[in-house]
C-alpha cells in the first residue's frame, strides 16, 4: 500500500470503459495514444514516451489537454513535473490566496490514471524528488500583471468546476464544434464578458444565457485563436510506448443546432434556438453541453485496437 509521498506504488484501477469516457468527454486527442497501462505499472517510474495523467484532474481542475501555456511556464517556474500534481495541491500552495474555500481533502486520485504521449509536456519538465532545494524568493524586479493579481485576490471565488463553455471562452478548452462562431454570454438580455461572468456566484442563475455569435468575416476561427494559448504538442520522433490497453474513439463533429442544453448531472433542459449571423445577438446553446471537436484531432478516426495482454479489465 502506497504512503502520500510514494507514487511508485500506485497502480491504476480505470479499465478501457472509464478511458473511452474520459477520451470522449474531454476531447483528448488521439495523436496523443492514451491507454490503460497494465495493473502492475505506477505513473513512476515513468514508462518511455509516456507520462501519466489523473481524471481527477479533469474531474475538479478545469484540466484539459492540450495544457495551457500558462500551466506549462507555472510548472517549469516551480520545477515540478505534471505528473505529481495533486488535483488540488497547485491551488492550495501556489494560488490559495485567490480562492475564498479549498477542499482540504480528496479520495482516491491516485489510482485513477491514465498514460499519454510525453509530446504534449516540454522536455526539460523534470520530477521534483524530496531532497531537490526549494527555489528561493521570487527577485524584486519579477515581471508580472500586478493589477490582475490584485484583482484575482480581490474578486475571489471558490475551487470549482467550470462548464465548458467559460473554459472555451478562457482559452483554456478545445471542445468547441462550430468553427465559424465563438462562444459569448448575455445577463438579463445584455453582453457579457468573462471577467464579469467569474464574478457571478454560480453559473446556474436563468438570467444567464449561454450563446455563439457569428466570427466577423476575415477574423480566424476562433478554435485556432484557442489554440495559440496552448502548449503545442510534438511531433513524435520515437515509438511510444504500447503496453497498456484501449484506445482513443473517434471525435465527431456536431451541428450546432442539435446541441441540447444539460445540466452537470445530463438532465435535459430543452433544445437550443436557431442561429443568427448578426454579431452579438447569436445562438442559444447549452452550458454544460458534451459536444465537441477536438482542434488536434479534426478529421482524425482513430481505430479501435485491441490488446492481447489488456490487464485493465472491461
């Protein structure tokens, strides 16, 4: 049994179901091979070509891959690797002063993952072992958005999870199906914008709508505007590693106006309006809709294969 410092003995409990899930929900590219590694594999030692991934943190951490730019430099800044963040380990030590509550405790995250390419991280990402020397204050003249650290401190909210669409907008998630519009939202009739929507105290409030307003002609889609704040992943320059199970399904594209609106738990709150190309008025859409595309994977079909040696079950 593993203690909270030794990660070399936890093994993973998902089987090929709980990684279609994952893979479908959160738009995980399949270029990025993820599998099931076999009952006797931690997440470290780390297998070649592969590095592990909690669902926690997809569960509670508003995580998705491609990792942000920003979650890249705040690692690499702090010299810990993807792999030992504790789903809310980083808000706890890094950024606790802008959450008004944090869990103090979360079960059961460290026999729940998954293994992907190691192309989606930078190279130079290494593994914080205990003995490594804590970096020292940060130097008087540290760059960094001083008003927005003060408003981040001023307007905190809870740890919580985002629905998709705030994440869309934020430029943080790819799962977003329709190239010609970009995800907006309107309060009582009226625009809004993101900073103003993190200020509200849930996201379930009626007065909230959640919309797509046609990009302006000449503009690029906004997938590929996303896209640039993520982290690019390589090219694959070796075999990766295949010794796990399952495999990554197929993205579909979507129509916009078949998305249904949903709330977290998948109850169905009716269909969404038709679309108007005037800019700011758009069309309605569902917030915590499960549709998507992928920006990696657009058109990619990623086949089913099976594993003579599957150890993660059915």
């Amino acid at each position: 049994m593993a203690n909270k410092s030794n990660l070399s003995g936890c093994f993973n409990s998902l089987n090929k179901n709980d990684l279609k899930w994952y893979v479908e929900q959160y738009a995980i590219p399949a270029s990025l091979n993820p599998i099931i590694p076999k009952k006797d594999t931690p997440i470290y030692p780390f297998v070649p070509g592969k590095i592990g991934v909690y669902t926690r943190m997809f569960d509670y951490c508003n995580y998705r891959l491609p990792l942000t730019k920003f979650l890249v430099e705040v690692l690499l800044f702090h010299e810990v690797h993807l792999s030992q963040m504790n789903p809310f380990g980083q808000v706890r030590k890094i950024n606790a002063c802008c959450y008004t509550w944090i869990t103090s405790s979360l079960k059961d995250w460290k026999d729940r993952f998954f293994l992907v390419d190691d192309r989606c991280i930078p190279s130079e990402m290494t593994w914080r072992l205990k003995r490594s020397r804590l970096l020292d204050p940060l130097p008087k003249d540290f760059a960094f958005d001083k008003k927005l650290y003060a408003a981040l401190i001023r307007e905190a909210r809870c740890v919580e999870k985002y629905p998709e669409h705030i994440l869309v907008m934020g430029r943080i998630s790819t799962i977003w199906s329709e190239p010609a519009w970009y995800p907006t939202l309107k309060w009582n009739g009226e625009a809004m914008g993101l900073k103003d929507a993190l200020r509200l105290k849930s996201f379930d409030s009626t007065e909230l709508d959640v919309r797509t307003t046609k990009t302006p002609k000449g503009d690029p889609p906004y997938l590929k505007v996303v896209q640039e704040n993520l982290y690019p992943i390589s090219k694959p320059t070796i075999p990766v590693y295949q010794g796990g199970s399952g495999s990554a399904p197929s993205i579909r594209t979507v129509n916009l106006a078949s998305v249904q609106a949903t709330t977290v738990d998948g109850g169905d709150k009716g269909k969404g309006t038709g679309s108007s190309e005037a800019r700011g008025s758009g069309s309605k859409i569902g917030l915590y809709g499960s549709e998507h595309l992928s920006v990696e994977d657009e058109g990619v079909n990623a086949e089913e294969e099976e594993d003579e040696g599957d150890d993660g079950g059915a």
